[in-house]
C-alpha cells in the first residue's frame, strides 16, 4: 500500500492548473508544514477554485485539518510549528512579507469543529465581535448585520427575539450556525471549515450543509471533512489526503466514481481508514 | 476480613475529622480570643481618634486604619496592573518563547522571597534615599510583594480560558492584544478574585512596614510621612507594658481581621457557582 503514496506527478499539476475557465482563488504550491520535528504536510499542491465548495478528505491525522489551517495562517499559532511552500490569495503569497496574518484572517475566515462563541457576549455581540473588536464603531449599522447575516446562516428566526441572550444558551447547531454569522460577519473572501459538523447531530448537519452550498454563490469554501459521504454530497471539488501528502484532487463525482490512484479507491471504497 | 476492611475504613473517617479539628481549633480559638478581648474598645472613637497616651484613657486607632487602607491603596495600584500584565504575558504571549516560562519562574522565586527582605529592598530604594519612613516605601514592598502573586494566579485564569476561544478571535483577524483583552474579559471573574485575594495577603503584612512605612501617632499628612498601620500598632501596642495600649492593640487586630474576612467574603461571593472562567 505505501509504495502507491505518491505526489502528484507533474502531468497531473499540470492537468490541474489553472487553465480551464474556473478561476483560482487560493493556489497551494509546495507546502510543507512541520510541528517541532514532526513533518505533517509534504509538498502539497492544490488549486482552490473561486466559488465552489472543496472538500478534503482522508483517515485521522492525515494533514487535512494542518492543510486548512495554512491557508489563514492559523498553523503558527502552534508553538514550535513551521511552514514552507507558498500559498497564493488571489494570486499573492500570504506568507509573504506584505500581507500581514492579520488581513489574512479577515480575508479567509474559519469555522472550527467544535461551535465556539465566545462565552462572555451575547448572541448580537458574536455576530458582529469581528467587526467591533477590529475597531468598527458605527452602531447604526451593527444592527443591519447582525440581521442580514443571521438570516443568512437561518438562524434569525430561531433567536431574534433573544438576541441579548448568552451565545452559549443555544443548541450545538445553532451554535455552529452562530459562529458561522460570526465568521460571515466580517465579510471574508474565503470560508474554511474545519469538520463542522462533527460534533452535531443529523439534522443540524443537513442544515448545515444546505447552508454551505448556498454560501458558495457569495464565497468560496473550503471544508474539511472524515465524512466521504458530506464530501459527496456539498464539494464541487474534493481533495483526498493520506500521510501529509495529497494524493488526489479532482471534480468530486470523478474522485469518487472515477479515481485515478489506487490509494484513493482503497480508501473510499472503506477498505481502510 | 470484612471486619479489618470496616475497622480500617472508620479508622481513616475518624482520622481525617481529627485532623480537621486539630486544624480548626486553633482558627476558632484565635478568633474567639481576639473577638472576645477586641470588641470591648471598639466605638466610635476607635475609628475617629489617635491612639491614645499609655496609661491613658480613651483614644483609639483611626490614623492606624487610614494608614492601612491608604497602604492597601497604593500597594495595590502598583501591584494590580504589573502583575496582571505580567499574567497576561506568561499566558497569551510567553507560551511560544522561553521568556513566559523565565517570568513564570521569577514570580514563584518572588513570591518565595521573605517579606522583611522585600522591605529590605524598598528601605534601600525609598527610605534611604528620601531619608524618611513612608507611606510611599510601604506601598512599594506591599505592591512587590502582590505582582508574584497576582500574575501567577492571573496567568493560571487565563490559561483556563478555553484555546477554542483564542482562536476564534484570532481566526476572525482579531488583532493579539484586542485578543488578549478578551480572553481577560472572559475570565475576569477569577482575576478579581485572585486580586482581592492578594489584598487579603498583604493586608496582614507587618514585617515590611517596619523598615518601610514606619509608624506614626499622627494622621497622614502625605505619601513623603511615615504612616500608621493596623499591623505594626498590634505589634508595637501588644508587646508594650500599657493595658489601655494592649486593649487597642486587641481591637486593631479585629478589625484586621474583619476587613480581611470581608474580602474572603467578597471572594466567595464573586465566584458563587460560576465556572472559573465564565
């Protein structure tokens, strides 16, 4: 089985590359990622394509959540960890020495497995504590987006008559879909997901990805995800990932009707993982 | 066998209760005695006048009370803000370099540091140099001495705020310190209480008065003066051979420890069924 763990050859990056229509919105090119001494990212390459959803997949601990991590700079929060390689926004290295992590952020917004809004504020409060903590004062207009952004996630019903409850009084979904609002707010170009939906249940999870791939109209999104099912059902795109290394990446229906490497067959069809 | 398994359970229950009177005893004992001796001179001029002359009658401790709370003040405005700054450095900044672990280390040789040699340290920086006791000298090794033990606890707070929160504000472009002060905010409950827990602690301080804030029969009369303190009068009062000064000295000592019981109090009430970083 380890003998087929291989980099994509250079045919297929080209294959891959841009050159169709679709346009990129971020370009992974030969990222490696390290903590301390463990290497969890070996030359990765991948086109992020402007407004579609990309899915990645593969087994636990397969580098899928330290990938999504590099691409808002999240990974350096890590002490003792390391990047090298480049990732494009738009065409321009966010780790390069004119973009600051900062603008990165608010460029590429994340949401995280488990829902996480900040305890101490209420559930208005999340909405808009990207904006208010970057410094945006205008009061006037905090109200429109907790509003349009809370019907844009479907939670505005479920909570505008609680809006100066506690963020933490909601269910896990509606958590989720809080700092979801949360993480829009701010108006990102790119959204990343870290499993979101792992830590829900059936129905928050349908609600959830019916969100997704409305989001995509406006934003493109990148998900991780160990459901193969989710993948297929939301990813335009789907990445598959095995050992730091991505193995394969193509349209969604091709990756899993159609796959080219024998790993990646392996492991959709359940025979490992 | 079931009989050894029951003798040595009831053996264990009754030597954890013996311990616990052997440890409340003396508590109760020392309470019940300063309260008992204490309350007799408490009035209202125990709070309104100077201390009186020895083998006189009348006077009480007012200057002594000021100058305590006066200490506390000015200890605390250097104590608080350093060492709650110095928490959030080991917490939020020191983590990815080895200077957090290095400052984490100096608080705990600090906080191990006698307090007569910290009022050694503000003798020689303050009194020395302004050739007089002070209240100022007083402040300066109160307050040293309450940076260790704010910024080790306050660190301690802010690391039990949980990551998930800190990297929800950082991943929605929150700038570091914006960060950090959320991160205060979310567990600002369990910095009051380790800050008023550093008043209570230095509240009972007298050996770095002796060198620092000295003492006084006056009222303040400026952050240059020595001051009177609750602490050094139960010194100097109850090791005298007055009774009218012994009385005193049992009534300042109540009122220490009521003041500091308050604040226990205060503590309690702050954290009631809270979770520590809610």
């Amino acid at each position: 089985m380890l003998e087929s763990v291989t980099s994509l050859d250079v045919e297929e990056r080209q294959r891959l590359e841009p050159h169709d229509a679709l346009e990129t919105k971020m370009e992974v090119v030969g990222l490696d990622a390290w903590y301390s001494t463990k290497q969890a990212l070996v030359d990765v390459n991948l086109n992020v394509r402007s407004n579609k959803v990309t899915a990645i997949i593969g087994p636990s601990g397969c580098g899928k959540s330290t990938l999504i991590r590099c691409l808002n700079r999240m990974h350096e929060l890590v002490p003792g960890s390391r990047v090298t390689g480049s990732v494009l926004l738009d065409g321009k290295n966010i780790y390069g020495s004119d973009l600051d992590a900062v603008d990165v952020r608010r460029r590429v917004g994340m949401v995280f497995q488990k829902p996480n809004p900040f305890p101490n504020m209420s559930i208005a409060d999340n909405v808009t504590a990207g904006l208010k903590l970057a410094g945006v004062k205008d009061e006037s207009s905090m109200k429109e987006v907790e509003r349009r952004t809370l019907e844009r996630v479907g939670l505005w019903d479920e909570v505008k008559d609680d809006l100066k409850r506690s963020g933490a009084s909601l269910s896990g979904g509606q958590q989720q879909r809080l700092c979801i609002a949360r993480a829009l707010a701010i108006e990102p170009e790119v959204l990343l997901m870290d499993e979101p939906c792992s830590a829900l249940d059936p129905t928050a999870t349908a609600k959830i990805e019916q969100l997704i791939t409305s989001l995509k109209q406006t934003y493109t999104v990148v998900i991780v995800t160990h459901n193969m099912q989710q993948a297929a059902r939301i990813a335009d795109y789907t990445a598959f990932m095995y050992l730091g290394k991505l193995i394969e990446y193509d349209e969604t229906t091709t990756l899993f009707e159609n796959p080219r490497q024998e790993l990646t067959e392996r492991y959709i069809t359940g025979k490992f993982g | 066998m079931k009989l050894r398994r029951v003798v040595s359970d009831k053996l264990w229950t009754v030597f954890t209760v013996v311990a616990l009177g052997l440890a409340i005893v003396p508590l109760l004992s020392i309470l019940f005695d300063i309260a008992s001796k204490g309350i007799s001179v408490i009035n209202l001029d125990f709070f309104t006048q100077l201390p009186p002359l020895a083998n006189a009658s009348g006077g009480g401790m007012g200057n002594a009370i000021q100058g305590t709370l006066l200490l506390v003040a000015l200890s605390s405005a250097i104590g608080l803000p350093i060492g709650l700054f110095s928490g959030v450095y080991i917490s939020e900044y020191g983590v990815t370099n080895r200077y957090g672990s290095a400052v984490r280390f100096l608080g705990d040789v600090l906080a191990g540091i006698p307090s007569i040699v910290t009022g050694v340290l503000a003798y020689t920086l303050i009194v020395l140099t302004f050739q007089s006791f002070s209240v100022l000298a007083g402040g300066v090794a109160l307050g040293t001495m309450m940076i260790p033990i704010v910024s080790n606890t306050t660190a301690e707070a802010l690391k039990s705020v949980p990551n998930s929160i800190r990297e929800a504000s950082i991943a929605l472009g929150i700038r570091k310190w914006r960060t950090s002060l959320l991160i205060m905010a979310n567990a600002k409950k369990a910095i009051a209480t380790a800050s008023l827990l550093a008043i209570a602690r230095i509240t009972g301080e007298t050996a770095p008065l002796i060198l620092t804030a000295g003492i006084s029969t006056l009222w303040f009369s400026g952050f240059n003066q020595p001051v009177g303190s609750l602490t050094y009068y139960i010194y100097y009062f109850g090791t005298s051979p007055y009774q009218n000064w012994q009385n005193m000295a049992w009534g300042a000592a109540l009122i220490l420890i009521a003041i500091v019981l308050g604040i226990n109090a205060a503590v309690r009430l702050i954290t009631r069924g809270k979770k520590a970083y809610a």
